[in-house]
C-alpha cells in the first residue's frame, strides 16, 4: 500500500471483535451468592473486597474461574478428560467474555514428604540435566541424579529370537543407577520406632493390647489377627516367643486367607511406615499426628547427611559443587552461581534456569534454597511459588486469579507484591484479586464488595467501582478501608519468661530470646527472617504450648463444623440420652444414615469424563437421616433441624431450657468468639474459605488445655472489620491467664500487642538475627528496622 493511499483512508471503525470489553455475569447462584449480576473489565485489575464468607470466592474461583476452566477442559478429547478432573457448571444464568483463567490459590503445596521447592517447579529437573551433561565424573542420565529414582540390579534369563521359530537363551544382567539413598530411600531422614508406644505387652491382643489409632480387634484388624495363625490373641505380648513377635512386627505383607476371604498381613512396623510415615506428618489427622510424634523418633539420615542422594550422584561435581551443594544453596546465592557458568553445549538450559532461579529472588523468595521441603513453606511462600511460572510468560489476553496474594508478606514485601500484579496486567491481562489488605486494595482499577454481612447474610454485591467510590460508599469494606490502629497506651507486666538459648532452626543464628508469658507478644519481620523457625523450632514442642498453624484442614463433603469441632457427640449423647436410643442412630455416617443416600443428602451419579450430577436425595429430601430417626426430638427438634442451625441460634438452643448441653454450648461459644457465628453446622467444610478454615481450627484448639497459644498469622482471611473482633478475643485469652504469642505481619496487631519481637534485618541468611525487643511504642520511637518504619507510618507516628 502507497503512503498516499494510506493518509488518504478514513480510521476504521471499531471492529465488532473490540467489543467484548466486559466479563459479564449473570444470575450466579453459588453457595450464598443471591442472583448476583456483575460485570468486570477485562485488562484491568479487579479487586473483590468483602467480610470473610460474604461470596467472594464463590464468585471468583466457584464462578468465574471454575466455568473457564470447565471450557478449556471440554476442548480435550473424551479420552483426555477421563484423567482431567470433572468439573459441574456453576449455578449461573450467563457467563460471557471468559477468558482462559489461571488460578493462583491459598492451597499449601502438596505436603508429600518427597515434594521439595526444586521438584515443585522444575528446577530439580533442570539441575539433573545440567550435572548428567557437566558434571564429573559422569555417573550417568539424569536419573542418577533423582533422589526420587532408587537403583536396580537384575540377573537372569533372557530370550532371544533368532530367525523364525528359534529362539536362544542368554544370561543378562541389567543396572541401572538412581540418585535415591539407599539409607533412607530418598527421605532425608532415618525413624526409630518405640515399641512400647505400640502395645501394652502385659495385655493379649483380644484385651486391647495394641494401643495405634485406628488398630482396634473390631475392625478388619482383628478379623486378621485372630486368622492369620503366627500368633494366639489370647495370650499376654510378654509371652510370644521370638518369631511370633517377629511376625506381629516385622512380617512382611503375606497374602492369607481367614473364612474364605483373601487378606493380606503385614507386621505392626511395615503397616505404621506404610499407613502413616509415607505421609507428611503435618497433613495426618490430630489423633494420629500426636501418636506418631510420641512413638516415632526422626533423626537425619547418616549416610547421606539429609541430602537424600546416593553416594554416587554426591560424588559427580560441577566446579567443586555436586548437586546436593548447589540445592542447598540459597536461591540467590544459586543464581549467581549458574550465571557464572559458561558451556555453549547447554546454553539454553542455562538460560532457561537462571530465568527460573531470577525469578524466585524477583518474586521475594531468593532466601528459599531448592532442598526446602515444599510443605513446610508457608501460605504465602506456596502462593508465590506457583505465580513463579507465570511471570515470565509471554501469554496475554489472560484471566489470572489470585486468592489473598499477600498472604505471609510483611508491609515491605507488599509493595513488591503489588508491582508484580500490575505488571501482569500491564501485559495485558485480567487480573482478578481476592483480598482484604488496605495496600493491595488501593491499587485496583475497578472494585467488586461484597455482602452486606456473611453467610446467608451476604452474598450481594454492595458496591461496584472505582477505589475512591468505594471509600465514599458507606459499605463496611468502605467505612473500614481507611483504619488506623493506635498504640495501646499501657502495656501488661509479664508474668515470667519463657526461655528460649542457642536457636539455631534454618537461618537462625544462635538466638538467645526471653519470651515474655501471660502478655500479648507479637513475632514479626519480614518474609523469611525466621519468625516460624524459632517458633516451630523452639517453642510449640513445650509442654503446655497450643499451637494453631497454618496448614490446610483437609475434609470431605461429609466433613462439618459439628463433626470436626467434636460437637456433634455431646449431641449425638443428648439426643440418645432424651430418647432412650443409641447415639450412633444421629450419626449421617452410622447408623441413622438414609439407607438411600448412605447418609450423604444428595445422591451422585458419576458420568465418566463428564461432571457428575448431584441430586438432592428423594428418600430424606436432603436431610440425610432416616425417617424414623427423625422421629426422635430434643427440645422440640429433630437432629436434622439441629444440623441446619447457625452457630449463634445453636449457641442460645444448647444455652438454655429443656435443650441445655453444657459440653455442646462450651464448643458454639467457641466458634462465635472466632467470629463464626453464621455458619451453620452441617454445612460441608469443602464449602469454607480459607480464612474460615484458620478459624475454625483456633476453635478446635482454644479447647485445649495448654498456658501458652500460638498463633500463626490469625489475621490470614480477616476482613478489616473482623481485625477488630480477633484481637478482643485474644485479650479475653490473656486476661483468662493464659501466654499469647501471635506470628503476624499485620499492622494493627503489632499495635495492640504488649511486646514486639522484631526478626531480621533481612530474609535468608541475611535475617535470622532479633533486631528489637520492645514495646510498641518504643518501635515506633527507635524506627531502627523495617517494621518499625512500617508501623510508625500506619499509626501515624
């Protein structure tokens, strides 16, 4: 085309494809949502803003980001799908102008005690080539280098065909050398099982000799015990004869057959490191995480000092480092390392893994080294592990979504944080952001609150628009966004000290620090100072010491508020004791299940790839009991009305009159403390959020009997106004005379605390050290580290 012809022509008019500007949403009805319509720009940053549980993350994630995510996977073949997980469409009339959503979520990493930092996001992968391409001597493939891969020796027959029907057979011998330790099997570290935390040796196993959870002569267990013939269950442990207890022990798993059915038996060990050690220890349930703690000594593996490698892959150096050296190396101490190696034969895997590692120091997380086991980084370092391989992408036209970003950060790591977010969007990209934090708020293009209140109170959208809006609104959200906390004017006097010397946990340097008890004590400094190192490393294994940490509560749709408080037993005992009956009959999971639904309320009908489809039960109408159960009453009400209370109307019903449970009205006071008064009790825990989820499990533990609470980061999932209810309820747990100590990066809970422990000056190995032991004010006053400049500029200082 001629330049003349070009100035010559009219501007276009706008395309009909440049219309789809909005995603548009219509009718969505999603657990508390009520016929919510919204509709959201697309290139910009939307920030949703609400009360924890007024229907942002149905909105966001069971809404928005479940349907794209639904589409993209209907595109694969049927094959494809059936691996996929089935997702329902989400109870909403209209979706339109979706774009591909990626989902950055609060979901701790997968706590697999193989899962490391460098496995999760390939830079375990990357180093193995490197070393299996570089290092010397060379031992071999990358294999060699996998603490996940053991090694394998074969010997044996081989059959060679050789021309038509002959055949020749050859002794073959077949190895081929993994990185795993042979020691430890890849693990890091050796356990030593106590045998007298397994049994009572002066009991038989009929008298209930076998003291594991879970290991009871009802069950399966004791049909096999008492079948499978190495051993009397009649007679005392004390009395075995060496190979009977060597069988009860140590057997490995044999195939046997008790009254025509095919079993098989293993020893108590191999069962225990099967069912239990194979796992995380923070993932097990609290009954069995307490007996493998009291029965389970680990210890760093000897052979390969913790490395989990093999003596082979330890051997195999890249400039004096083998591949153990270099995952130990913190991240940015790596990156430097990498950038200082010169091969042209593996350029671009160089390049490809100095993005990698570049991006881990971008992202605030360079103190991380590779062999960090993934589940026990934090909410917020797990959260910004997975953003990891997002931020170099070359993927626009994108919906990222993000729960809660700033999670775990401190206010100097915010900033950070914030920037990253707008540079997505500046790629052009939606960017969709669940978030509570004034910093994070202000930053937004457009603003969705939610509420007005939470639970069947919320789920309306109050407002829509821009930041400034939103102040001027009137909303709770808006009346809050400008809060300031004061410094306490007095401070409490301690009551005595809790000691703790020479702590030493990750990048702890010999800490010597007296924690003071019967007083609010905050532990703060930014990400990666060490606060969680010398909490978990010194103080919560005390005896008397409660510790209420961040990992995930992991329930089925089975799974409630009664059931996991432990509530729904002094019911269950209320009820039966009423109605002359077993408790077991007010139980969906026992006895009183509809027979129909097994308990369940709806019915599921698997449809292969396809979603599946609930249906509420026609038997019980969703009530999940039987009909004669419900029959039974209790203070004029049967137990599935009592399921389908709120907490607060649960508290005042169990509180007072014919229907008065001390023990039930002991747990809901609990709960409403925490500030989860509109739940109801039945309601599905995979249908909480995650800050629901945190408060839920304070609850739990508040029951505890213990001097010392601590608390890792309760703010996590704190609307503003909510901040205000959780710190009178941690001055109530200190007034009652009780030790409070708080991890949190919170501004206004650094405010009201009595004494501030200030950790750092920096992240890695270059915190690690206690800059500032003091009240608040006299933070403020020093203003000598991050946090105290921080919290001087919050109070106005």
């Amino acid at each position: 085309m001629s330049k003349a012809t070009r100035t010559g022509t009219q501007p276009p008019a706008s395309h009909v494809a440049d219309r789809h500007e909005l995603i548009r949403v219509q009718g969505a009805r999603e657990n508390n949502l009520k016929d919510v319509n919204v509709e959201i720009p697309k290139r910009r940053l939307t920030v949703f803003t609400g009360v924890s549980g007024s229907g942002k993350s149905s909105l966001v994630f069971g809404t928005i980001a479940a349907e794209s995510q639904r589409m993209i996977n209907e595109t694969y073949s049927a094959f494809v799908q059936g691996f996929m997980p089935t997702l329902s469409r989400p109870e909403v009339d209209v979706l339109e102008g979706l774009t591909t959503a990626i989902i950055v979520d609060q979901e701790r990493m997968g706590a697999n005690p193989r899962s490391t930092v460098g496995t999760a996001t390939d830079a375990n992968a990357m180093l193995r080539i490197l070393f299996s391409r570089l290092g010397q001597p060379h031992i071999g493939s990358p294999n060699a280098y996998s603490f996940n891969v053991p090694s394998v020796k074969a010997t044996g027959a081989i059959t060679v065909e050789r021309g038509v029907g002959r055949t020749k057979t050859e002794k073959a011998t077949f190895h081929r050398l993994g990185g795993m330790c042979p020691r430890c099997e890849g693990m890091g570290s050796v356990n030593d099982i106590d045998l007298t935390q397994l049994y009572d040796d002066s009991k038989s196993l009929n008298e209930g000799a076998l003291t594991i959870p879970g290991y009871s002569m009802e069950g399966w267990y004791g049909r096999i015990f008492r079948g499978c013939g190495y051993f009397d269950p009649d007679k005392p442990i004390r009395r075995y004869t060496k190979k009977e207890l060597h069988d009860l022990l140590y057997r490995e798993p044999t195939k046997i057959k008790v009254e025509g059915i095919n079993l098989t038996y293993a020893g108590l060990i191999p069962q225990i490191q099967k069912s239990f050690l194979a796992k995380d220890v923070d993932s097990l349930q609290p009954h069995i995480r307490a007996f493998v703690e009291r029965a389970v000594t680990f210890t760093t593996c000897p052979e390969c000092d913790g490395t989990r490698l093999s003596k082979e892959a330890r051997s195999s150096k890249i400039e004096g480092k083998s591949i153990a050296d270099v995952c130990a190396m913190q991240i940015n101490d790596l990156a430097g390392w990498v950038r200082n190696l010169d091969e042209p034969s593996v350029a671009p895997l160089l390049t490809g893994l100095q993005n990698l590692l570049d991006s881990f120091v971008e992202i605030g997380l360079g103190y991380l080294s590779l062999d960090r086991p993934a589940g026990t980084l934090s909410g917020g370092e797990a959260q910004r592990t997975k953003m990891i391989r997002h931020l170099g992408s070359s993927l626009t036209d994108v919906t990222y979504v993000f729960d809660e970003p700033t999670i775990g950060l401190h206010p100097h790591d915010i900033q950070r944080m914030n920037d990253l977010l707008l540079r997505l969007r500046d790629k052009g990209n939606t960017v969709l952001v669940v978030e509570h934090k004034p910093e994070t708020i202000a930053i937004g293009d457009h603003v969705v609150d939610l509420g007005p209140g939470a639970g069947t109170a919320g789920g309306e959208v109050v407002f829509e628009g821009t930041v400034e809006g939103l102040r001027a609104s009137g909303t709770l959200t808006g009346r809050h966004l400008d809060d300031r906390a004061v410094l306490k004017q007095t401070v409490r006097t301690p009551a005595g000290v809790l000691e703790v010397r020479g702590a030493g946990t990750h990048n702890l340097r010999d800490v010597d620090v007296d924690i003071p008890l019967g007083v609010l004590v905050v532990i703060t400094g930014v990400a990666g100072s060490g606060k969680s190192s010398l909490i978990h490393g010194s103080v919560s294994g005390r005896d008397g010491v409660v510790t209420v940490d961040q990992t995930a509560i992991r329930g089925s749709r089975r799974s409630n508020p009664a059931t996991y408080t432990g509530l729904l037993d002094p019911i269950r005992k209320a009820f039966a004791k009423a109605n002359g009956v077993k408790p077991a009959l007010f139980s969906p999971n026992s006895e009183g299940a509809c027979p129909t639904c097994n308990g369940a309320g709806v019915i599921y009908t698997d449809l292969g790839m396809m979603a599946g489809v609930a249906t509420t039960c026609e038997e019980c109408e969703g009530k999940r009991f039987q009909a004669s159960v419900l029959e039974y009453r209790f203070g004029g009400r049967d137990i599935s009305e009592v399921l389908a209370m709120p907490v607060t109307e649960a508290e005042a019903f169990f509180g007072a009159g014919d229907a008065r449970t001390p023990a039930a009205h002991a747990i809901l006071g609990r709960l409403t403390d925490v500030g989860l008064g509109y739940l109801t009790l039945g309601q599905p825990l995979t249908t909480l959020s995650g800050g629901e989820r945190q408060r839920l499990k304070l609850a739990t533990h508040m029951a505890e009997k213990g001097g010392v609470y601590v608390l890792d980061e309760p703010t996590t999932g704190l609307h503003l106004a909510d901040v205000e209810q959780l710190l009178g309820l941690l001055d109530r747990l200190v007034d009652a005379g009780k030790s409070v100590v708080v991890i949190e990066h919170h501004q206004a809970v650094m405010a009201h605390a009595d004494w501030l422990i200030d950790l750092g000056p920096g992240a890695g190995h270059d915190g690690g050290r206690v800059v500032f032991e003091g009240t608040p004010a006299d933070l403020v006053a020093a203003r000598s580290t991050l946090t105290g400049e921080h919290l001087a500029a919050y109070v106005g200082g």
